[in-house]
C-alpha cells in the first residue's frame, strides 16, 4: 500500500472520530507489535477474564470471573462467579479494590443449582456503567447438552458502581434461573447461530470521553462453531440506548467508500472480520475469538486483540498455546489489518503457558500512543494450583513505520 493510500485510510478514520489531521501530520503506519517479557508481573487475585473500563472518576474497574481474589486485602476473598473489581494506579504497580454495591453473584452451588452468569462487555459513558453478563444454557454440572454461551444479561450502574439496576430500570439486581430466562429479560437470548453470547464493548477513552459519533459498538463472536466462532460479528447503538434492544443495528458489510452499512434485523448481519480456522475448541463449552478493542486516540487508530483456542488432538480446550493476535483499523467497522500474530502464546517463553482472554487497558495506552498494557489469564495447572490464573500485565509496543 502506497503512502498516500495509508493517509487517506487514517484520514477518514480521524474525520469520524471529529480529529483534524493535516497532510504533513498524517497518522503513522504501524506495522508490529512486540511484547516486553521483561515487563511481565503476576499481580494475583485468582480469576480470569479482567474485561476492562475507565470511570468519569479515573478508575478502572475490571470483571473478575470464577475466582476468590485472593490475595487481595481490600476485596472479600468469597468465591466469585462474578465480581467488579475497582483499579488505581499504572502497571506494574497497581491498587486493586472491591465495587461493594456490586450485586452479590457467588460461584458456588445453591440450590436450586445456579446456572452462571460471567461479566464480560462493560462500558463506562456519561456516568453511567453498562455491564453484560454471558449465560450458559444449562447448569454447569448438568450432564447435558454440550455446555454454551446462548445469552447475555444487561446490567447498569447510574452513579458509577454504587447501586445497579435491571435492563428494565427495576432494582435490585435479579438473577434470574435459567427457566425463567428469555428475549424478555436477557438483552440477548438464542439468537441466530447463537450469536452476541460473548460480547465486549469498544473503549474510547476515560468516560468514553473519545467518541463523537455517540454510538457504543459491541462485538462478539458470530456462534459458537468453526466457521461462525472466528468470525466477528458487530452491533451498534446510541450510547443513551443501551438499554433498549430494539435500538440496536448490526453491522451488514462495508462499502467501497469505507463506510457501512448497518440493519436493524440480526439474522441479515454480515462478519466484520474473520480469523483463522483451527482455534475452537468442541469438548468444553466453546470459548474462542472473544476480543479486546480500543481507541488509540494518539495514533487515530482502532486496535483490537484477540486470541484461538490452543486445542488439543480432539479438539478439548487449553491442549497447547493459544493463538495470540493484534489489528488495527481505521473504523470500529474496519477493515481490520493484522500486526501480529502468534501461534504458541508463550509469555516469558513459557511453553507450558496456556493464556486466553488478552484484554487492552483502556486508561493504560502511552501518552504517544507507541505502546499499552496488555492484561490476561493463564489456565495452566502448576504445583499448588494454578498459580497464574490472575490478573497478570505486559507492555506492548507498537512498531511504526
């Protein structure tokens, strides 16, 4: 690709977003990526998934799943199915905190047998916290069918994590058994192909202060097969609608100009993007491909990380490394253009690492926007347990042309 054509990819990407680039100030072409395993720090408390927002007060607050937060002293050390986890500071040097008006949500069995809800997608905008919360579609210890993400509840928070509501407005927080659960209470529920059951949602600086075109966009993969799992399927919504389902539109395809197209129909929605085939895994519940993206605001670039399942001989999860990957694009749409990539994960040379879940802190981007903070789990079993199975950080840098 030319000079010129670089420039007027980005260019379109900084008018959107209401930036003014001049020629002689044209965003650089960033071309790798390149992680820093002299920066790696394991910084403990016992969960995964970490999906990540930055608060109008200039904290961060992360969704811890499965885990009890150990050793951290100013969080309750019960044994989370989901939790929010209030951050201050830079890595490595991080205060990690509880969110106590967070809905009590534990991991351990009930009766009857609770049927798990996992933060995932979460975004800060206006105030206001908007959590999504995936859901199975049995009880976990249930012996069939093949266990699934179907669903996703929609939470929200008024006054930045004090107290939570309902999609509906009501309070306080139901979790509502799996019987009860439906297009009526979840914001998404058995779609086609079983799709937006993993979301996330796109981060564009502290409050979501970044955006101009006041809409929150929120990707996922497109089902939960080969083939569907690895593609990335993308919703919109006006950031004040949220809450309201039938606002949402899904992205279609771009068009020549760059531009896209958008429906409010989910079953006539087209991948934003599609990664490479042999990262999903059949035995356990599939879980691949869910990705990490943010506004690069310094470079006028979108960046996204993702990852692929490390499958074993018959297809069983957390066999080998995963697959590990970088994109940046000009639009939250796209196109998405591989930096980097992976095929055995292995932070600090670790072979024996078995990483998911990378996730890009939004507050933790250079202030010249060359370099971040990459956050992520680690589900290999060690003596003792599985000691990396925290809230582990690496700096990243971005290689520019």
């Amino acid at each position: 690709m030319c000079v010129r054509r670089v420039f007027i990819a980005f260019a379109c990407c900084a008018t959107f977003q209401g930036l003014t680039f001049g020629e002689e100030q044209s965003p650089p072409k960033i071309t790798g990526a390149r992680r820093l395993d002299n920066t790696i720090a394991r910084l403990g408390g016992d969960g995964d998934n970490w999906h990540q927002t930055w608060l109008s007060d200039d904290r961060v607050v992360a969704g811890l799943c499965d885990g009890n937060a150990r050793p951290w002293p100013k969080v309750p050390h019960d044994s989370f199915n989901s939790r929010l986890i209030s951050i201050r500071g830079v890595p490595p040097k991080l205060d990690f905190a509880d969110v106590p008006g967070y809905p009590q949500l534990l991991g351990s069995p009930q009766p009857p047998i609770l049927s798990r809800y996992y933060g995932f997608g979460i975004l800060a905008v206006d105030g206001t916290i908007y959590q999504f919360l995936s859901t199975f579609n049995r009880p976990i210890d249930a012996p069939a069918p093949p266990l699934k993400f179907v669903g996703a509840k929609l939470i929200y928070s008024p006054d930045n994590g004090v107290t939570w509501h309902n999609q509906d407005r009501s309070s306080p927080v139901r979790w509502e058994p799996l019987e009860e659960r439906s297009q009526k209470n979840l914001v998404f529920f058995n779609e086609p192909d079983e799709a937006f059951s993993l979301l996330t949602m796109l981060q564009m600086g502290r409050n979501y202060e970044q955006n101009h075109d006041g809409y929150a966009y929120i990707y996922a993969p497109n089902g939960n097969t080969e083939g569907t799992m690895n593609e990335l399927a993308l919703a919109r919504v006006r950031k004040n609608e949220i809450l309201n389902r039938k606002a949402y539109e899904y992205f279609v395809a771009r068009r020549p100009d760059g531009a896209a197209d958008w429906t409010p129909d989910i079953a006539k929605r087209g991948p934003v993007h599609t990664f490479p085939t042999g990262w999903v895994n059949i035995a356990g519940h599939p879980y691949a491909w869910h990705p990490s993206v943010v506004y690069n605001k310094p470079l006028g670039v979108y960046l996204m990380a993702n990852w692929g399942m490390g499958c074993a001989p018959d297809r069983s999860w957390f066999g080998k490394p995963s697959y590990l990957g970088f994109w940046t694009a000009p639009h939250p749409w796209g196109p998405w253009t591989q930096i980097h990539e992976e095929k055995a994960w292995t932070p600090g040379g670790d072979k024996n690492a078995r990483c998911y879940q990378p996730q890009i802190g939004p507050k933790w981007i250079a202030a010249d926007g060359k370099s971040f903070w990459l956050v992520w789990t680690d589900f290999q079993v060690l003596p003792g347990g599985r000691k990396y199975y925290s809230f582990n950080t690496q700096r990243v840098e971005l290689q520019l042309d």
